[in-house]
C-alpha cells in the first residue's frame, strides 16, 4: 500500500482530480465494499457533471460473528450504550481495514475516503417523540478511526443533512446514477437490488431537476433472513433455492396489500418495514399455504419482482416519454438468476424494455454503492449539494455529511 502523500489536500486544490475510496456496507449487513475511482471536474461550463473512473473494486465480507452481531443491533429493541459505542468504533476499524486491504492488492494514492456506514436505524418519515415530531437516521462507523490509519480526510453521515432539510434521507445514490447513465435519447431506469430494492428513473434528455427515485420494497433482506431461517446458509446462491420453490400468489397479493407499495415517491424504506418482524409475519403466512420451504423463498423472490413491476406500472411509466427504455440492474440481487428471470418477466408485461445489468455499461454491479459514496464524498469536499430532492423529498439541495481530517 502507497503512504498517503505529505501534501496535504487543501481547499485551494479542490478543483483538481481526486482519487477517493467509496465504503459501502448494506442493509444486508453482509461486507465491506470498496469502490477506488479517480473522480476528475467538468469538462466545461456548460457541463456540471463531474467525470468519474473506476480504479478497482473490492469485497470484504463481514467474519459470522461480526454480522450476526449487526443484525441483532438492528433488530434489538433495546441495547447497551456500551455496546453500541464498542460496534460504532470497531466498524470504524474495520473499514479501515478493508481500504488498506484494497490498496495492497491496487497500490495507488487514495486523496480522500467516503464512508457511508452500516445502517442501524432509518425513518425517514417524521414521527411524534417527546413532543415534538422527528424524522432520524443512523450509520454506525467511527469515521476518526479510519481517518487516522488511513491518513487522509474522511467524508461519513451523509444522510441527516438531507433529513434536515426535510428529507427522508435516502436514497443517495441517484446521482451517481445521473452522472454514469443519463442519456440525450434514451430513458434510463436503475434499479438496485440490494436489502431493498430502489431504483432512479432518468427520462431521456433530463436535466437533474427531473430526475427521481425511491425504495419499491424488499429485496435480498427477506430472501437472506429466510435462507437462514429455513437452510442455515446467507443467501440463496444463484436463486437455486427458489428456482426448486413454488410461488405462492396468494401470500405475494396480501403483501402488495401493505400501503407502502401504493404510496407516492418519495418514499424509503429499510429493516424498519422489512426486516425481522415483517419476515415472520410472511413465513406465518407461506406456512399456512405450503410445509415446502423453498416455496416461502419463491415467494419472496416473487415479491420482489412484482413489486418492481407495481412501481413501473404506477410511478415510473407515466414520467417516461416514448424514447427507448434501458432497464439498468446493479446490486448483489444481479447474481440471483431467478429474481433476474421475474424481474424481466414482470417488466415484459409492459412493452419492450431492455433489462441489462451495470456491468455491461463498464460498471460493476457490487461496485456501484461504494461508487456513489465516493461521488458524494468528492461533492462534499467541493461544497457542492449531493442529494437531489426530487428523490428524497427534500425542500433543497444539501451539502452532505461530515468531514474528519486525518
């Protein structure tokens, strides 16, 4: 690994490239990933879009312990502040650890780091709470630690600087989609697949006023909580599972029921509404309907699916024009052949749409996330907003998250 350089990154060298390192842990709480891009300004004037470059990628998964550790945080309903403080700190260590792994296997200059953070707690709704009412966000991942072994700046908690301009805080991730995919003649919908599913729409010729996203529902969380709830095992492995299962309609209907899925964007969601309680709520009901358990992990495939084909029908077709369509699919769901196979079954329904994976527009599919996070980080150093507000809901373009200097 490269020492970080003694030129020390200043505000008078903002406008030059900047090669950062993007940390990406997901709801699925399942790894680190580090995304390395060379992040470079404009070309002109008229263009305010920065260039981006991918340098390498790289995938830590979290030791069994550790995620299991994570996931009961998530779901405790109440918790040890020693605890939480001792976890805050140690995924702070272990981001670090998981950059310094991705710089020895790509020796380069690393200028700054974006972390987003494991998520342990989302509403991006407000709520009454001792009189007042409050929306709130929590990324756990003590950037200092990673700033002092790493040696340079870090950009982390990006996500309350939007909840504070009236924002759900998610998802983010829209930019990175408009800077790497917007296209003069084509409409483009990215959809992630990763614990839950969002996706950004960006109709052809859009400027990033018109661009907006939101969460369509679960996506590898369900899936996971029930391959290790039925098989012992994290994931279904290239929907083997669910490919031998049954879909049961009835149980897939009854969740559509729910009104998230029928809501306006902007709307986000996490364990909060599709986590632990609502995974044993589904397998209740699968129970009630099959005794085979790959049938419930059909199901939830399934409902990741059509769910996606629920929020086409209602929010995304209706902002498109008659431009061609590029349905863009990134997140660890590309790797599940099955959700892939409903996925474009469900979107066949609507027309001829050309549902492709990140990876064939240059762009890794498990990359993508860090990508974004690095993207943020870069806008944040530059003092320029990171949020688009027709994705989060928010009444303006913020500045996100913090800066701790090495």
């Amino acid at each position: 690994m490269k020492k970080p350089s003694s030129e020390k990154l200043t505000p008078q060298k903002r406008s030059r490239p900047l090669t950062v390192a993007g940390i990406m842990s997901g709801t699925s709480a399942d790894g680190i990933d580090v995304a390395l891009v060379r992040i470079a300004p404009p070309r002109g004037p008229q263009n305010d879009l920065p260039r981006l470059r991918l340098l390498a990628h790289v995938a830590v998964p979290y030791p069994a312990a550790f995620r299991r550790r994570i996931l009961q945080m998530m779901n405790a309903e109440c918790a040890s502040v020693a605890e939480m403080s001792r976890l805050h700190w140690r995924l702070g260590q272990m981001y670090a650890d998981a950059v310094e792994s991705a710089l020895q296997k790509h020796p380069m200059q690393v200028d700054l780091v974006g972390c987003h953070g494991q998520t342990i707690y989302h509403q991006g709704v407000a709520a009454p709470f001792l009189g007042g009412r409050v929306a709130c966000t929590w990324q756990m991942g003590e950037a200092s630690a990673i700033a002092a072994r790493l040696g340079v700046p870090v950009v982390s908690d990006f996500r309350p600087a939007d909840i504070a301009v009236g924002g759900q805080g998610a998802p983010l991730v829209p930019l990175l989609d408009t800077v790497a995919f917007h296209h003069p003649t084509r409409n483009r919908v990215l959809q992630n697949l990763g614990g839950i599913a969002n996706l950004t729409v960006i109709p052809a010729g859009a400027s990033q006023q018109e661009v907006f996203a939101f969460d369509t529902g679960p996506a590898n969380m369900a899936i996971d909580a029930l391959m290790t709830e039925l098989f012992g095992r994290k994931y279904d492995a290239a929907g083997a599972t669910a490919r031998r299962g049954r879909v049961l309609d009835a149980v897939v209907r009854n969740c559509l029921r729910d009104r998230f899925f029928h809501a306006p964007p902007p709307k986000s969601a996490g364990r909060e509404q599709f986590g632990r309680e609502f995974v044993a709520r589904f397998l209740l009901d699968c129970r009630k309907k099959s005794k085979q358990r790959e049938d419930a992990v059909a199901t939830a495939t399934a409902l990741t699916a059509r769910s996606i084909g629920l929020a086409w029908r209602d929010f995304v077709a209706p902002a498109l024009s008659d431009a061609p369509t590029d349905y863009i699919v990134a997140g660890g769901g590309v790797r599940n052949a099955t959700l892939m196979k409903m996925v474009r079954e469900e979107l066949a329904v609507f027309g001829t749409i050309k549902v492709k994976t990140s990876d064939e527009f240059g762009m890794p599919a498990a990359a993508k996330e860090a990508m974004a996070f690095a993207l943020l980080a870069y806008r944040t150093w530059r003092r320029l907003p990171g949020n688009l507000p027709r994705a989060t809901g928010a009444e303006r373009a913020a500045i996100l998250g913090k800066i701790t200097y090495a």
